[in-house]
C-alpha cells in the first residue's frame, strides 16, 4: 500500500503512503490543482474527493456485508443477509473481506499513488466485483469480475514499479500476485478454506512492503531488503506448494508468517515510537499488536499445518485478518484516509477504545473460545470483533467531521 519514500525526514512516522500521494502530481497544494488546461485553481477530477470516495463506497459496503455474513458464520442472526435476500452471505465471507473490502482499499490507494486516470478502472471493477460477488447474479459472474480487478490492480503494480525497482514494491507486487492467484483458483472451483494461503499471502505481503518502505527511512542494510525479499518470495511459493502438498504448504506458509513477524517486530520504527506519545505511539502500538497476532497465525500453521476447519482454522484465521490486518488498516488510517481522500482524520485518544477492545475480544475468541471449543465464548469474541471495527469507523467519521477548520485549510487556502 506504498511506494518508494524520499529518504528521512523529520517528525513523527508517516505512511509510505501519504509519502507517495504527496509525491504525485496530483498532491493537494500541488500543480495537480491546475486543471486539463492548466486553469488555476482547477483540479482534475481525479484529485477531488467527491471521485474518490465513490470508489470507497462499494467497499464500505462489502465490509458491512462481510460483517453481517460473520454473524451467520458465528451462529448468531444476520440483519443484512435476510433483509436483503442475499442468501449466499457466508459462503463468500472471506472472498468478500479480502478481496472485495481490503482490495478495493489498496486498490484505490494504488490509483491515488499512481497519479493517472486509467489506474482507478482498478478499484472501481474491484468495488463492482464485491457487490457483483454477493447479488443475485450467478456467482461465476463476480468471480470473474475479481479476476479482472486483480490484472488491473497488477498492471497499476507494473507502473510502479518501473519508477523504481525497489525490494519494497517487489513483494507488494508478489502480494498482487497472490492476489490474481487467489481470485483465479476462486473461480476454478477451489474452496476457500484451500485458498487461505493466497489470500493470507495477498494482505500479509502488501503490509510487508508498505512496512520495509518506512524502514527505507531508517537506513536499512541492504542484506536487511534482500532477506525480506526472500521471505515474501518463499511466502508466495508456500502458496503453490499447499495446493500440491497442503501439509507442506500450510507449514511453509505458517513458518514464513513467522519470519515476516520477526523481520518486521526486530526492524520496524514502531519499535521506538511506541515510546513516545499521541499519533505516532498509536500507530505503533497497533503495528506491534498486529505483529504479535501474525506470530499467533504462523505458529498455527506452521505446528497443525493444513488447519482449513474446526478451531483451528477460525483461529489461524482471526488471529491473521483480524489481529493482523484489521490492526494494520487502524493504525494506518489516520495518515492514509488523508492522502487518499484529501480530507484530515486527526488522532484523537479515544481511537484506543476500539482498538483494545478488537484485541480484548481476539484474546478472548481464541485463548478461551477456539482453546477451550467454547461455543458461547466464540460468539461473544466474534461480535466483539464485529463491534470493535464498527466502532473504530464511527470514531473515524467523527474525527473526520468535528476536526478543526484550522486543520483542513492551510493558511494559503490549500488542504494539506
């Protein structure tokens, strides 16, 4: 969810990210603000926020689906599932969150670091993938849909990374890869629990080269790159090796997730930065939680090796999406939201409630729940998890809507 970062700089850690959209013509306050005929004043429809948040929408809109089909998978009612007769729900759970929500948000992000128009075909087939995925169309229709998101969103990679081969990029490019490959062995007929690898793969890897980006600023060796690199490839090769062996597969998968806690938990600036205060100990905080939980996801893996049901695979599972990458996307989100939106998110304490309360309730599922095979506490975990993002979204409207007018106008007018 980055590219290449211009080197160290002062102030608090910012996101590889908003480093990048800053970096593109398109930038706020920037020459983007001309218009096709170099009107001053006038921007390009693709730097307004209004374009922008459309492509949101549809993925704000698999989240909440992906959350109502978890109710049903938890044995609990769903409330948009029966309502909206989309009887298929929690078939398409984990299709639906990674792909659908998850990649709709990186694909965007990638457009926006792109800077050109034809980039946001990408994350908009990808919005119109997840809601084709869960209507009443058959099901090989948005299947295919993802398929086609998923080259688009590698072509977008290919132009990033011509700008500058970097270690960085190359394992997002390899998380894109997992991506493509999950989505066509979706459409194949392979079931999901067997394509948990690929998907895991997808977001761990893209978060991986986000992450060895801010590390770029820290002066990283580059033995340091090289064996980070080696990871992600062995990550994507444990991929294929588990639907060939999915004992051996899961194993590797499960031991390369470790290796990426461990490179990221022993190299990360978060390690510092949780020592200090406001935004930047949130941010670090929330990536070393989710560092701890991929750690919890590999050692299933790598010890039970092809986990896809029971207590297991729920652990492995949420320990890794949720622990992990729902951790990541808090922490992001008040330096991110801005860059791709063009609209201020200002940290504010009370964003520890839903984050703790996410772990509280991960804890919970998994050391007691899933431990135990305690059905009622499985449940009271999951709709833990399920109020905690809620939460976190509302906390983040809110920031977003009450934020001073100081801090969305610069004093020369320009938004930051």
């Amino acid at each position: 969810m980055s590219t290449p970062t211009a080197g160290p700089r002062p102030g608090p850690p910012a996101s590889p990210a908003r480093v990048a959209a800053a970096r593109t013509p398109d930038a706020p306050g920037r020459a983007g603000r001309s218009g096709p005929a170099g009107t001053p004043g006038v921007r390009p429809l693709r730097t307004r926020t209004a374009f922008r948040l459309t492509f949101l929408v549809p993925g704000a809109v698999a989240l909440l689906l992906g959350l109502d089909a978890a109710l049903g998978l938890l044995g609990l009612p769903q409330v948009l599932g029966p309502l909206l007769s989309l009887e298929r729900l929690p078939d398409v759970h984990g299709p639906l969150m990674v792909l659908g929500f998850v990649g709709t948000v990186i694909s965007l992000e990638r457009a926006v670091a792109l800077g050109l128009q034809w980039g946001y075909v990408s994350p908009a087939l990808s919005g119109v993938a997840a809601l084709a995925v869960v209507s009443p169309l058959p099901l090989a229709v948005g299947q295919a849909l993802l398929v086609l998101a998923q080259v688009l969103a590698l072509l977008v990679y290919r132009q990033l990374l011509a700008r500058q081969v970097a270690a960085a990029v190359t394992i997002q490019v390899l998380g894109a890869v997992a991506a493509l490959g999950a989505a066509i062995l979706w459409a194949g007929g392979v079931p999901v629990p067997a394509l948990t690898p690929w998907l895991v793969a997808y977001l761990v890897l893209t978060i991986f080269g986000e992450r060895l980006e801010l590390a770029r600023t820290e002066l990283l060796s580059p033995a340091a790159s090289r064996a980070a690199l080696g990871i992600a490839i062995a990550m994507l090769g444990s991929a294929v090796v588990s639907l060939l062996a999915p004992d051996a597969g899961f194993t590797l998968t499960g031991l390369s997730l470790l290796a990426v806690a461990g490179w990221l938990a022993a190299r990360d600036v978060a390690r510092r930065t949780v020592r200090g205060t406001g935004l930047p100990r949130f941010i670090a905080a929330c990536l070393l939680a989710g560092y701890a939980w991929l750690a919890v996801g590999g050692a299933v893996w790598a010890l039970g090796g092809a986990v896809t049901s029971g207590r297991g695979y729920d652990a492995v599972l949420h320990a890794v999406m949720l622990g992990f990458v729902i951790s990541m996307i808090v922490a992001h989100a008040p330096v991110i939201f801005p860059a791709v939106l063009r609209r201020p998110l200002p940290y504010r304490p009370v964003m520890y409630a839903p984050a703790a309360l996410l772990h509280a309730s991960l804890v919970l599922r998994l050391a007691v729940g899933d431990a135990r095979d305690v059905e009622g506490v499985v449940q009271v975990g999951g709709v833990g998890n399920i109020v905690a993002v809620l939460a976190f979204v509302a906390v983040a409207a809110w920031s977003v809507l009450t934020a001073p007018r100081a801090a969305r106008t610069s004093p020369s007018g320009a938004r930051p």
